[in-house]
C-alpha cells in the first residue's frame, strides 16, 4: 500500500508552508527518523522526518515550491517489493479519508481508504477482522514485544501504525495541539479597505509594491484576530530604576571569566524584567492563565515570551519555568534565543504557547506605548525607557531614574483588581531587585 507523505502541520495555527528543499530523491530508500525535506513556516524552517520506511517513488511537490497546503501530499513512499505503478492512484486520490456520510465501502482497494465503520471511532477497534496499516517496521517491534497492533490508534498517514505508535504503547499517538490552547469560536475578520481603494490614492508609478512574506501576513491576522477578539484594557506603572540599576552593575562586574577571557555573562536590564514579570505571575497564580470557551487555564509555571525584532518582523521566543531561573541563566538563554531567532532557526516550541510577553522599546529612546497581546497569552508588558525625572520623595524633590511600564490584559481572565495586583509585584521586584535573587 503506498504511503503518502503530506505537509505536515509544524505548529497548531500553520495553514500552510513553503517546501524548501528535499534531501531525497526519487528511488532513494529512507527509514524511519531519516531527514527528508526542509519545510519553511512563517517564522522557522523546520526539518522533517520520515515517519515510515520505504522507497521514494514520486515526488509530487517540487522544492521552492511556496503555499503548500497543509496535508496536501507532497510525495508517496512504497514498501519493499510493492509496485510503483500505484503511485499515480494514490497522487489521484484525496488527501482527506472520505465523509461519514458519503462512504464508498466498493472502493477500499483504493491505497488512501481506510476501512473504518461508518462512523469512525476514535480510537483502532480491537479484534474486529479488519486489517491494521502498519509499517513493516511497526509491525516487527510489535511481534517482538507482544503488542497488539489492532489495539493501537495510528498516528501515519490514514491512521497508519508507525514505529513512534509502537514503541510509545500508548496505543494512541500525542494529539498535535496537545500544547496548544483549546480553541474558541472566533468571530469574522473584518474585510477592511480593498487593494483597489487603497491604490486608487495613490498615482501609479509613484510607489512600488512589496509582496507580504508569511510571516508578515501571519503578523496581520494574528494581531487582527486578537484585536478583534480580545477585550483588553490597559494600566500603566512608574517603577524606579536605580537601585536595580546599580545591583546589575554590581552583579555584571563580579561575573567570572570564561577561557575567552570574557565575562560568563552580562545581564542585561530586560533580564531583570523577564524576571520580575516570572515572579510578579508566581505571586498572582490566577493572572497566569489562558482563556477557553470551556474554562480558564491556569499554567503551573511563568513561561515569559521576548519580543525580538528581526528582518521584516517579529518573533517571540519564549523563556520557559522563568520563575525558577537565575539572572544569569536567563541571559544566556535570551541571547541564544535572539540569536536563533534572528536566523530562523527556532523550533515551534520555542515561540508558541507562554504566559505573558514583554516588549521593550526602551532602546530605542520611546518613553512609553501600548502592545497588543498575542494570544493564547493573557498579558503582555510594554517598557520604556528609563530617564531621570523630578520626583517627591519624603515631601522634598528628589532625581530618580524612571521607567513606564504599560500592561495590556485580557479582561475575560484578568479583571481590573487582579490585573493592577500583577502590576504592583511586578513592581515591587523592579524597586527592590534584591528580592530576585533569593
């Protein structure tokens, strides 16, 4: 039965992706967990792997190729000793199994139908005669172990039972949004101005075009979607920077030197921030939460994103268990995660899901602004720089250096109280930076 190899779905909101390049060619032979094909996502490029073993025997999608659908099949692999003249029929055939309730029980020899009941459950039904798709791989794993492959749930191609199924002896592979939030009902984009409105201002010849990449056009509806869908509201905090200031300068100048004859790290005043926000979340367990139609989520741990700007763009990795992380072990991290960041080379996991964002312009002189919140979070924090100010301190006018921190909540999970409780631990850690550190 040949075996087809679709665009897989690297992340739970990936549509589409581009295929750039295959490390295979047809007639090769590739086992199970054999790099085949290098995918190109919105923000990542990601390699695959072969999930079966067998013999390349077409390739239907050709590298470069940009848009491929996801599970539009992309080439078909066949086992030992099967003909590849059944390639063309497979290609033919849809990459969806047939619907309940347009069944075709005549068409079973058909390579892409499974033959399920009617109403398909979910999970392989035990010992009911009918055959069980497994890879030859599979299938000897199975016999050796004394696994009863009729009891298992594939996760292949069609319900395929693949080596990762086998071995796992769960009997049912991790469903692909397991880590991602259950998804609402969500409500109709606005269509906005059309192409031909817009360029009818403008006097042709007089402005030149720049197509959106993916992650561009993943930017506008993500960012549509939450402002359309989020009800958010904002609080803003003036937190004093000096005495975190002078405990970083402190910190940076008793940091070890390395082989290289450099510091083992430098903290950086964001470091602090990812920080106190981990903390401020750890105190306030109820605003460390996602929102679902059903009920909130309520995360066990700080995972803190970082908006990085990058070419044309915008990602945010994520610093993971940030609450239980030193100072310095943030830094290291942030500066590897930036860095791949910048050459797209971050896995899926690394920028999906978390807690909360913080987003810093403060480099860039702007003293404060708003930030959109990426869901499925439910805050994000926008800093601005740090400048000295006139203040008032024991009734007499005093120079301290003052930060704006502007958070955006999403009011379905975080009410106003609790929103402006997370915003006074944040900034209690900002104000008496010691209490990071123990």
């Amino acid at each position: 039965m040949p075996i087809e190899i679709t665009m897989p779905a690297l992340s739970p909101t990936m549509e589409e992706g581009n295929l750039a390049k295959w490390h295979v060619k047809e007639g090769d032979s590739v086992a199970s967990g054999d790099i085949i094909a290098e995918i190109e996502t919105d923000k990542a490029t990601m390699e695959v792997e072969a999930i079966d073993e067998g013999t390349i025997a077409k390739i239907a999608v050709a590298e470069g190729t940009q848009g491929v659908k996801v599970n539009a099949v992309i080439a078909v692999l066949v086992e030992e000793g099967e003909d590849a003249s059944a390639v063309d029929t497979a290609l033919s055939a849809p990459a969806e199994a047939p619907k309940a309730e347009e069944p075709k029980p005549a068409e079973v020899a058909t390579p892409v139908a499974v033959e399920t009941p009617k109403a398909a459950p979910s999970a392989a039904p035990a010992n009911d005669g009918k055959r069980v798709f497994a890879s030859p791989l599979a299938r000897r794993i199975a016999e050796q172990n004394g696994v009863d492959l009729s009891s298992i749930t594939g996760s292949g191609s069609h319900g395929r039972i693949v080596k990762s199924d086998v071995e796992g002896k769960t009997g049912t592979a991790k469903p692909q949004t397991a880590d991602a939030p259950i998804q609402s009902t969500s409500t109709p984009m606005a269509a906005g101005m059309s192409d031909d409105k817009v360029l009818a201002f403008y006097e042709e010849g007089k402005y030149e075009p720049l197509p959106h990449d993916g992650m561009r056009s993943a930017i506008a509806s993500r960012l549509t979607e939450s402002n359309q869908t989020i009800p958010s509201y904002n609080l803003t905090m003036e937190c004093e920077l000096d005495a975190l200031l002078k405990l970083r300068k402190e910190i940076n100048s008793s940091a070890p030197i390395g082989e290289d004859e450099k510091p083992a790290f430098k903290i950086s005043v964001n470091d602090f921030i990812i920080k106190a926000m981990a903390l401020a979340l750890r105190d306030v367990p109820m605003a460390n939460a996602s929102w679902t139609t059903e009920a909130r989520i309520l995360h066990k741990h700080s995972d803190v994103g970082v908006a990085v700007a990058i070419a044309d763009g915008l990602i945010t990795p994520i610093v993971r268990e940030a609450e239980l992380k030193t100072l310095s072990a943030i830094s290291i991290e942030m500066k590897d995660l930036a860095k791949r960041a910048r050459e797209m080379k971050l896995a899926p996991n690394e920028f999906q899901g978390g807690s909360t964002a913080v987003s810093n312009l403060g480099m860039f002189g702007v003293a404060n602004f708003t930030s959109i919140i990426n869901p499925p979070q439910a805050s994000i924090i926008s800093i601005g720089t740090g400048e000295k100010r006139a203040i008032v301190k024991d009734g007499a006018l005093a120079v301290a250096t003052v930060m704006t921190s502007t958070f955006a909540f999403d009011h379905r999970i975080i009410d106003g109280a609790l929103g402006a409780q997370l915003g006074v631990a944040f900034k209690k850690y900002i104000e008496n930076p010691m209490g990071m550190l123990v």
